[in-house]
C-alpha cells in the first residue's frame, strides 16, 4: 500500500516579493513516500516542469496523469489538487503576470493574459506531443529557476524576458489555445469550492459541520459529501482535520504554547484524539516532533 504524506494548501503563502512576485519550488519524492496536496488555489500562474517520473493532477473532480517530460500550466484561482507519486521530480514557477505587462496594449499579450487569468479554461498539460516545444520552454524555463532569487536588477530584468519567452513558447504550441470552458453550473460549483475552501481554514479553529458546510454551499449533506469526496479525494473531515493538524505542526514547531493549548487553539477539543491522529499523519507524538 502506498505511503502518504500530506502537505498544506498554499492559498495563504507569498510568492516572491511585491516588487519581484516570482518565485520557483522544487520537489524530488523519495522511493517510498508519495505527496498530496490537498484542494487548493493561489492567484498567482503556476506552471509545473515534470523533470522525472510523473504528477497527477487533480482539476473539475477529473485527474489527469502527466508524465515526463511534460509542462503543466495552472491558471490564477484555478481549484486543483496535486499527488507527487514516489521517485518523481518536479519543479514550480509561481508568478503574478503583471510583473512582465507591456505598458502599451499589445494583442497577442492581451490573448496570453485572459487565459492565464481565466480559471474556466482549466489547467493545460503541454506535454510529449509538444516535445519540440518542450525542450525550447526548457531552455527558459532553467534560466528562470537558475536566477529567479538574484537581487541584481539586470538578471531580474533577464528573468522576466525568460518568462516572457517561455508563455510566447507555450502559445505558439497551442497550449494556451481555446479549450471547452465549463458549463456555468460547473464554473458555480468552483466558485463555491473556492469559497468553501477559505471558509475553512478562516474557521478551523471552531466548530466545522457536515450540515454548516452544505448549506454554504447550498447542497443538501448527501450531495455535497459525494462532491466533496469527488473534488478532493477526502472526506470533509478528513480535510478539516489535515488543514487543522498542518497549521497545528506548524506551531508545535515554532510557538511556545503546550500541546493542549495549541490543539484546542486548531479545534481539537478533544486531546487524546488529536495525538492519535497526529501521529497517524505524522509517524511521531506530537511531544517527539517538538523535540525533532
């Protein structure tokens, strides 16, 4: 049986700077673990080079296997969910595409722009049919993720014509061409995914239902869990309770408070049952993860 570890949503991380918001991630999985990211969004682009292996993407309850060498694009509030499988490789580009809008309109920017900003498009895979392509973007891609943290103006200013180099790529394979755009009952049941989403981790220190979260969503209970279950591959207290241990691991970490404190401080009214669980997600009490 595969091996999990699960990781935070992370709607509420700055990427990069307000001057410079770019930034680059890299994940390399070990032989045993998997990674999942829970549902979430950011408002920056994302865009995910698969180096090695391969990455399912989760997007409109429908997953989707990408292998490598492939590009994933991921537009601004687009609703997603990631699993890293064992022995793959990725790496992350996150940017606010104002940082490279021309200060006059130019109509092919403009194009490039309503799709990264349009999140009823989905999320497209550029993948090996666009080998050509790809092993151009890679070029680009490698300077972005060499030189993205310098502090010098002028490689910034290199960074962003990379980047700007990388999108021309990207649509001139047709990867940001006109896809199916979601039915309105469909962009409506995203919307209050969104909602939904950050309706959680605002409240998670308090009481969260079944019956409080439906009726925000305006499903009855049965419907939202089968939707819920679809869109996120959890339950919603098995979300609930991996949003509340991870902001609760974060603390045990960095805080000074008890463990009793911080656990109820993340809606655990129960003790016992939040170290059960948290050394169920985490192989350790939470006592010994302070001490790690």
């Amino acid at each position: 049986m595969a091996k999990y570890s699960t990781q935070a949503a992370r709607e509420n991380i700055i990427h990069g700077s307000s001057k410079f918001p770019l930034v680059c991630y890299t994940n390399k999985r070990s032989d045993t673990f998997s990674t999942y990211y829970n549902s979430h969004w950011q408002k920056e682009v994302e865009i995910i080079f698969v180096d090695k292996g391969s990455l399912i993407v989760m997007a409109d309850t429908v997953p989707v296997t990408v292998e490598s060498p492939s590009i994933v694009l991921v537009p601004s509030k687009t609703v997603h969910s990631l699993t890293l499988p064992a022995e793959s490789e990725q790496r992350y580009l996150l940017f606010n595409p104002e940082i490279v809008r021309f200060a006059y309109y130019d109509p092919m920017q403009s194009a490039i722009f309503d799709d990264l900003y349009n999140s009823a498009k989905g999320i497209r895979v550029f993948g090996k049919e666009h080998r050509e392509y790809i092993f151009k973007a890679l070029k680009s891609f490698d300077y972005i993720f060499n030189n993205f943290s310098s502090k010098q103006e002028q490689v910034q200013f290199s960074v962003k014509i990379e980047l700007l180099s990388l999108l021309s790529i990207l649509q001139m394979a047709g990867a940001l061409d006109e896809i199916l755009i979601p039915t309105a009952f469909e962009k409506n049941r995203q919307k209050k995914l969104k909602d939904l989403i950050i309706w959680i981790q605002e409240h998670h220190s308090g009481p969260l239902s079944i019956a409080d979260a439906a009726a925000k969503m305006n499903f009855s209970e049965s419907y939202f869990c089968r939707f819920f279950k679809k869109a996120t591959h959890m339950s919603f207290t098995e979300y609930v309770n991996d949003y509340r241990l991870t902001q609760a691991a974060d603390e045990i970490l960095s805080g000074a408070e008890s463990i009793s404190e911080i656990a109820s401080n993340h809606g655990f009214d129960n003790e016992s049952y939040f170290f059960r669980i948290f050394k169920k997600k985490y192989g350790v009490t939470p006592l010994n993860y302070r001490k790690k």
